[in-house]
C-alpha cells in the first residue's frame, strides 16, 4: 500500500507514520508534503497513492484547494486536531475522518474500512490475482494434452500447440498449424477449467484463446477490442467494452 | 471552489474606537464581554500540541517534557488570569514566550516571535493574555511555512506595546472568531482613554496597545 501524508507538523507526520510502521508494516509512505504548495507540485509529477492521509488546514492554506487542480480519486483519510468539516470531506473522496492525537484503535478501523473499499472498487484485477497467484492455482498442474475427435478416432494433442477453442453447436479446437478437431467437453466452462488462466483467455460466450494465437487487437470507439488471431479458422474475435480491460491486462503481463 | 473564509479578520477596517464613544460598561458587562474572549482560545491548539505532545514521546523525551512544562504553564497563567483585569507585562511576556516556544516546535522554521522590551517597561499593565491572542491570530491567519516564515514581533515604543508580522495571509477555515480584535479594541477603550490601534500596510500587520 503506497500512502502520501499531507501534514503540515512535521511532529505529527513523524507520529503517523510510526503509527503506521506498528500498525501495517507493509506501508510504503511515499512522501510527507507540508503545504499545499508542495502537494499541488507533488500531484503534477506523480501517479496518485493508493491512500491519502490529508490535514485539513494546512500551513499554507486549505487542503480542499488540491481538489480544484486535481481530479484526485484514491480514497483520503482526513486527520484534524478538531473541526467540523466531516461533510465537505466525504465529497471529496474521504473515507475517514480522524481526531488528533490519533487513536490507535481509530487508524486500524479506517485502514479496515480502506481495504474493504479496495477489494469491492478492484474486482477484476483482484480477481485475476487471485487465479494467477492463489497457492492452490499456483500449485495446480494444467493437463498437457487434450484428447480431441477426429473422424471417429481420439487423438491426442498438446495443448500448447491450440490456438483458440470456439463454440459452435459443438466446441471445435484449432491449433496453431490450422487443423480443426472436436474437444470431448460439452461446455466452455469445461475446457475453462483445465486450461491454465495464464495462457489461455475466454473472451466471451464462444471463444477461448492462446496468448500464442493472437495476432493483434485494435479498439473501437465504444471501448471493444477485435482480436486478429494467427488461425485462418477463426480470424477475429470480439471483446466486449466490460471484458477489455480485463483482456488489456492478462494480455500486458 | 470559492475561498471557505475571505473575512478580513487582519484588516485595516478595523478603527480603534475612540474611548468617548464607547459606552459606559459597568464591570458585569465588562466581565461577561472578557470571559467571552478568554474562552475563545482555540482548541486546535490543544489538540494539536497534544499530538506533538505524543510524537515527542517517542522521539524527544527531554523536549517532551519541556514541551509538556510549557503547555502546563499556558494553561495555568490563563486560568489564573480569568478573573484578574490587568497583569504586569512581565508575567505577560513570560507566559507568552512558553506559548510561542509551543507553536516554534509544532511550526519549526515556519515560525519566529521576537521579544524586544527594555526592563522599564515590566511592571506595566495590560490585560491578559491579549499577546496570546494577537499571536494566536497572526498564525492563524498567515502562511507559517519554512519556505515563508512568520515573524513576529513583541517591542515597546513610546509607553506602547508594538505586535507585528509580515503579512502573508493564507485561505482559512473557520472565519467566526473574527470578533476578537473588536472586542479587545473595546476592552481596552474601557480600561484607557488612549485606544489600541490596528494598522495593516501590503506587507504588515501591527497592532499598537497602550501600556496602563
């Protein structure tokens, strides 16, 4: 978690960031900024942090002014030796709002309360995580062939060597060097669940895919992506608005 | 966003009243009129000398400890002055160097207050804790910032008390304790024929008391 503090007693920064050294020591505090001058200067060169600690009135001025330069959309916890200023805070992304002396028990419900917000607004890419990284995921051993039909007979196939599975009426398996089989699974949910997540991508109700396989991908305006695959059998495929930052990740690894 | 506070609190309209024009107050009014303003000391300054308080612990126990002196001593010379009219500059001065060593170690190098009063001066009178409130006032409404530090300073001239800053007003919250230099310019109208002035210039603020 990278956190920034807008504080403009250097006494009180030092304490919440020990604060938060106790508390979550996985804190990366990326910088203390004591005016608003020097957030506004901070907030130019520099992506936003997932966290913003913010005093309200600062040395040099308001820490509302920020938001008049800035479009700033990571949460904020206010912290405030003592007014009443709760309502405009919470327009302007706060998702808490600590008295000083910071309580402990306080710093440790509001960090709480970011993480539950975290997990709710960053779905598909904790999602993705999870798949990726999970130790159960991690561990897993994906099948290295597929049984797939060919004119009555069984072969077996490296799955490294499909391009694309895609449904229609039955679920044909493409590979690479363009050969066309039938896959013994009856749903794309099946074949889902064998493949490994890292190289093989669903990119809607009929089709999934090989990272190997893909060609190139361009956008529309309405935000969906075409993919243009290497297999002559299946040479675009549609990714709808929803699903395309999903694919812009998996893809950009 | 429009500015949250553009009340001039540091402004040149604010004329001393002359003293004939200022109606006769018995001393009940008087009194009421004092504990109104004595009360108004901010409670952001507690709470955040509290949270230096607390840092310090961990990281300056000796300045800790000073710091916790300094604060006692504040609060006590306030409570002890709530029902006195008028205070020896001396007790002033001294309680008002504890009150600015405060704010130097919560602002740093944001923050200067300079004390310049010959020893003839020291058994004067002046009503108390007026210094704190024009100090008080002064880095509220002024950019405190290493960058472009605050300076203070506290002289006698001429039978008078001079407080002075360099002007360098920052946007604030909380513009309702505006009244207070009104009403020590009324307070002091009681107490003396000769008034406390107020003058602003583009670069300082001054206010000028009169010793009684």
């Amino acid at each position: 978690m990278k956190v920034l503090i807008v504080e403009d007693e250097i006494l009180i920064a030092e304490q919440l960031q020990r604060m938060l050294k106790d508390i979550a020591p996985q804190t990366e505090v990326l910088d203390v900024l004591h005016s608003v001058k020097t957030a506004r200067r901070w907030f130019m060169q520099n992506p936003e942090p997932d966290l913003l600690f913010m005093d309200i009135q600062l040395s040099d001025g308001i820490s509302f002014d920020l938001f008049n330069y800035f479009d700033i959309k990571c949460p904020i916890i206010f912290a405030t030796a003592y007014d009443e200023y709760a309502i405009k805070a919470f327009k302007v992304n706060g998702i808490d709002y600590l008295l000083k002396p910071i309580d402990e028990e306080d710093l440790i419900r509001a960090l709480e309360k970011y993480k539950a917000l975290k997990k709710n607004a960053q779905m598909p890419t904790e999602l993705l995580q999870t798949l990726v990284n999970h130790p159960a995921q991690k561990g897993k051993l994906y099948k290295e062939k597929l049984i797939v039909q060919h004119r009555n007979a069984s072969i077996p196939i490296s799955i490294s060597d499909i391009a694309a599975f895609y449904l229609d009426q039955v679920i044909y398996v493409v590979t690479h060097d363009g050969q066309k089989y039938i896959a013994e699974q009856n749903t794309l949910d099946e074949v889902e669940d064998i493949l490994n997540p890292i190289e093989f991508f669903r990119t809607g109700r009929r089709q999934i895919i090989n990272q190997q396989a893909i060609e190139s991908y361009k956008g529309d305006a309405a935000g969906k992506l075409y993919l243009k695959l290497k297999t002559n059998h299946l040479s675009e495929v549609e990714i709808s608005r929803e699903k395309a930052p999903v694919f812009k990740r998996w893809i950009d690894r | 966003m429009k500015p949250l506070a553009n009340q001039p609190n540091q402004s040149s309209q604010i004329p001393a009243t002359p003293a004939s024009e200022v109606p006769n107050y018995d001393s009940t009014q008087s009194d009421v009129r004092y504990q109104s303003l004595v009360s108004q000391l901010n409670p952001h300054f507690l709470f955040n000398s509290l949270a230096t308080l607390e840092s310090l612990i961990y990281s300056d126990q000796r300045l800790a400890v000073k710091f916790l002196s300094q604060l006692t001593r504040v609060y006590r010379y306030l409570l002890s002055t709530r029902s006195t009219p008028l205070v020896p500059l001396s007790d002033e001065l001294n309680f008002i160097k504890d009150y600015a060593d405060l704010l130097q170690t919560r602002f740093g190098k944001g923050l200067t207050v300079l004390i310049d009063v010959p020893p003839q001066y020291l058994e004067r009178k002046l009503v108390p804790a007026v210094l704190q409130i024009l100090v008080e006032n002064a880095t509220r409404h002024n950019i405190t910032d290493p960058d472009s530090p605050l300076t203070i300073s506290i002289k006698s001239i001429d039978n008078h008390l001079i407080i002075e800053n360099n002007l360098q007003k920052k946007q604030i919250l909380e513009p309702k304790r505006n009244e207070a230099l009104q009403s020590l310019t009324d307070l002091y109208a009681y107490f003396s024929s000769v008034p406390m002035v107020v003058e602003q210039t583009p670069e300082t603020f001054r206010v000028t008391l009169p010793l009684l």
